[in-house]
C-alpha cells in the first residue's frame, strides 16, 4: 500500500508539477468562491464570454510587443474593461445579460484574431493552440506568481465586501431597499471575475477556463443548502477536483486541463443523480 501512495505522489518531486498544483489550487480555490455568486445570479455564461475577451487582450500585448507570459499584464486590464462595459449595457438597456456578453465576447476574439494577423513577420511565433487550450503543467514561476497575486487580492476584496455581496446576490431586491449599493457590487463582481478569468487563460486556456468558475458551485447548489455550505463546498470540489484532474492527466499522459474538467464534470453530475435520489 505504501509503495502505491508512494508511486501516485512521485510527481511531486518535480518542480513543474508542484507549480501546477500550486496555480491549479489557487484557481480551482477563488474561481469556485465566485462562482457561487457568478451562478446564483445566472451569470454562468460570463466567464465564459471573458475568457474569449481575454484571448484579444493576450493578442493585444503581443502586438505591443511582449512576451506570452507578459502579455498578461495587458489582458488583465483591457478584460476588466470588457466586464465593465457589459455589465453596463446590462444595466443600461433592454438586453440580456447573454446578449452583451455574446455581442463583446464576439468582437474581442475577432479583435484578438486581428492583433496576431497584424504582427511584424519578424515578431517570434505565437503557439495559438497554447492560448487556446492553455497547458498547467507547462506554468512558469512568473505565471503562478501572477495566479497566487490575483487569488490573494481577490480573497482579500471578498473578505471586505463578502456579506454584502452574498445579500446583494440572494436577495437583490431587498438589498436594495436596505441601503446596499447592488449596482456598484455587481460591477465588481464581473471585475473580479475577470481578473480570475485572466490568470486561468494562462493555465488551462480560452476554452476550459469557465469550468472552473461555474462547475464546482453548480454542483456546490446542487447539494448544498445555505450560502456559506454552498461556498466551502465549492471551494472543496474546485480544490480536489483540479489535484485529482492534475495527477490522473500526469500518470495516464493525457491533457491536463481537460481531465480536470472531466473530472469536475463527473462530480456535478454525481451530484445531480445523488439530489434526485
């Protein structure tokens, strides 16, 4: 038994698989707290939409003319700008929210399309399919730093608002009448949201990254029956899921990122045959 355990932990004597496991936990950890929100208030498409945003912010800091790694730094800012301006037209017109979010989504990937076509033919290659589909185990130690930085500042701003947010989301119309800014907590959520959505672009790429936003707080809803059990209990599946995701993908040799969200995928819906039982 003890050479089993001693046979699955191996990986963690390699530097890149402790990186990994660090940058998936800490996303895994803050993508599932506001998610609780992000799904309460049926915003599950969002982070989606951001992710495709922060594809033309990534693109736009290659122009420019940093490095992939760097690049971050300026789709951190323009896709808060993007979650802003749709929470805007959310607030300020007839649409749906799925309505704003495809139209800016849409446009931003376009954009992004646009930024690498428009790059010099001298400018080093760009690996799309990396921005694409993202690789965990390939985190470098500025990007986990970047991931541990923005799940610490995200914590923290959480810490702050967190009870007035979780009214603002559970009973909005209430909140409102008690004096509390929902408005103004809404903006910032999407902001956080977007910041999250970011740094989880450079580890399981534009297409994977939602599902850490939104699957573990599904299921989380699914079992769950007050705020606060559905907010740990979405910490916990968005933790274990990506370690169980991480060293399933390592040991079978398979991507990492999509074993993790099969993985949380499979545990949703457990969760859904086990609440009809």
């Amino acid at each position: 038994m003890a050479e089993l355990v001693d046979a699955l932990l191996a990986p963690l004597s390699q530097g890149f698989v402790l990186r990994a496991l660090g940058a998936g936990a800490a996303l895994g950890a803050v993508g599932a707290v506001l998610g609780v929100f992000v799904v309460q208030r049926g915003l599950g498409l969002l982070s989606d939409g951001l992710a495709h945003a922060t594809f033309g912010g990534l693109a736009l800091g290659l122009l420019l003319g940093t490095t992939s790694d760097r690049a971050i730094w300026v789709a951190l800012p323009f896709t808060v700008l993007i979650a802003l301006g749709i929470q805007y037209v959310r607030r300020h017109t007839s649409l749906g929210g799925d309505v704003a979010t495809g139209v800016f989504f849409a446009v931003s990937f376009a954009a992004g399309i646009l930024f690498l076509g428009l790059r010099p033919a001298t400018a080093a290659p760009v690996n799309v399919e990396g921005l694409l589909f993202g690789s965990l185990l390939a985190v470098s130690p500025e990007a986990l730093a970047v991931t541990l930085v923005v799940a610490v500042v995200v914590v923290l701003i959480l810490a702050v608002i967190g009870p007035r947010l979780a009214y603002a989301t559970f009973d909005p119309e209430l909140a409102a009448l008690s004096g509390v800014p929902v408005p103004t907590l809404e903006y910032v959520l999407l902001a956080l949201t977007a910041l999250v959505v970011v740094v989880g672009v450079k580890t399981v790429g534009v297409v994977l990254v939602s599902a850490f936003v939104v699957i573990p707080a599904a299921t989380a809803n699914l079992v769950g029956r007050t705020p606060a059990r559905i907010a740990v209990l979405a910490v916990v599946l968005g933790v274990g899921g990506t370690a169980f995701g991480l060293f399933a993908s390592y040991h079978l040799n398979v991507a990492t990122g999509a074993t993790i969200i099969l993985t949380l995928g499979a545990l949703f819906f457990l969760a859904l045959v086990f609440r009809r039982r």
